[in-house]
C-alpha cells in the first residue's frame, strides 16, 4: 500500500498543472456538472455581442469553445503560465489577451463592452465591471459558490468557519446592486464531487492553489497517507462544489 501511495503522490506531484485543463483527472475524480451549461450560453450571448471582455480567462479553455467571436473580443489573466497558454489558444483567433493583476482598475475605457464574461473569477470587482459595461450591457459569469469542496479543505486545514461565509449568492447580488447593476438572475447549486484516489487530490490542490494555500506534498504527507488508506478502505472521497450561475445588466 505505501507504495502505491508513494508511486500516485510522485505523479501527481510532477504533472504540469498550467492552464485551465483538468483532463488530467479523467478516470481519477469526477464533478458533476451544473445544469444550465455555462459554456454554451456564453457562447450564444459572444455571437451578438459587438465587444466583449472574457475576464480570468485562465488558459482560455473555456472561451476558445465559442465558435465565433465578436468583431472586438478581449481577455484578460493575471498568472503568467495561464497568459502563455491564453495567448497561444486565442490569437489566432483574433482575440487579444491582456496581462491584468485581478485588482481595480481594469485597463480599459468606460463603457467599452456590451458584454462581460467570467467562469470562476476568483476576485469580483462590481464597480469595474458596472464601468467597463456600456449602459444596457450584460454581465454573464459562473461564479464559484460558498464553501466548494470544503469536505476537502477541512480535512487538510480543519474547521473554517468564516471562509465557509464567502461568495454567499444573496451577498453578491446586493454588491452587485451596490455596483449600479440590476440582477437577472442568480441560480446557485451544489454538485457532488469524488476523488478516487490521492494522485487526483494532490492535482487539484496544487491546481486550485487558492483550496489549500500552504499545500505542499511534504508539508502535507501524513495527512495525504492517512486520506490515501481511507480511500482505499472506503472509496472514493465525496465533496460537493458550490456553482452560481449570475447574471447581471446595466441600464440604460
């Protein structure tokens, strides 16, 4: 057994984890998905749009699904592998994609997008986004819910009871609101989420680097030993991701 978990720990621990592409994890961990298909709605709204911001893009995965573009469409990534991975995927199809550090402002004029998109930002500027947005533009994002994975996170760093209290739907709507922005719509749901084995846990902790801040495999060893044997003895390990579904418009 211990070097079962020696040999799926090395692994794991080696893979690159840049860009946004968890095919990896195929056949190691299952996400059930949300039921309003995220990427093909944001790629019915960019096929109207005039001019479109696609904000933390990550390695342009997502986006790179749409078949068309509007005439002006704009990306944006703060971490430098991702940038690489973005440029490569969306150049070619005439996207530009713009070095941004997730922190106001965005480097672009008022009112410059009918259009603003986001799968899993992991910061909300409200204010910047009212901004960038012309007067009856939308805003259409997935957003990460309150305590995703947590099941996961509290096994490594233990109870988490103020974090547990972020990215609450009913909060984001009012800062939303806050922002000068009417809400449309605001679906949450939670999704069940299994690790089959502790290679797929060690890829998406050192993936989602943001579950376990301090996660490293030796600084985590024992606790990673003790979850390998319970998956073994168990099956696979169960958490639920917390998915919401936003959007928002600006009046006219």
């Amino acid at each position: 057994m211990d070097s079962d978990f020696e040999k799926l720990i090395a692994e794991a621990d080696s893979v690159s984890v840049d860009g946004w592409d968890f095919s990896w994890l195929d056949g190691r961990a299952t996400e059930a998905r949300p039921s309003w298909g995220y990427q093909k709605q944001q790629a019915r709204r960019l096929a109207t749009a005039h001019a479109a911001l696609d904000i933390q893009t990550g390695g342009g995965e997502v986006l790179a699904e749409a078949e068309t573009f509007p005439p002006t469409m704009v990306a944006t990534e703060s971490w430098p592998p991702n940038l690489v991975k973005a440029t490569r995927l969306l150049h070619p199809r005439g996207a530009v994609v713009v070095a941004d550090p997730d922190e106001p402002p965005l480097p672009f004029a008022d009112a410059a997008f009918d259009l603003v998109t986001s799968r899993h930002p992991a910061t909300i500027w409200w204010d910047e986004i009212a901004r960038v947005l012309q007067p009856g533009g939308t805003y259409f994002a997935q957003h990460v819910g309150p305590a995703s994975v947590f099941e996961l996170v509290e096994y490594f760093l233990g109870p988490q009871p103020e974090a547990r209290r972020g990215r609450d739907p009913e909060t984001e709507a009012a800062q939303a609101r806050a922002a000068g922005l009417e809400i449309v719509q605001s679906r949450p749901e939670r999704l069940r989420v299994e690790f089959n084995d502790i290679g797929a846990v060690v890829y998406f902790l050192r993936k989602v680097i943001w579950m376990v801040p301090s996660f490293t495999v030796d600084g985590y060893r024992d606790r990673l030993r003790d979850l390998h044997e319970q998956i073994t003895a168990d099956g696979p390990f169960v958490a639920y991701s917390a998915r919401t579904l936003v959007e928002a418009r600006k009046p006219m």
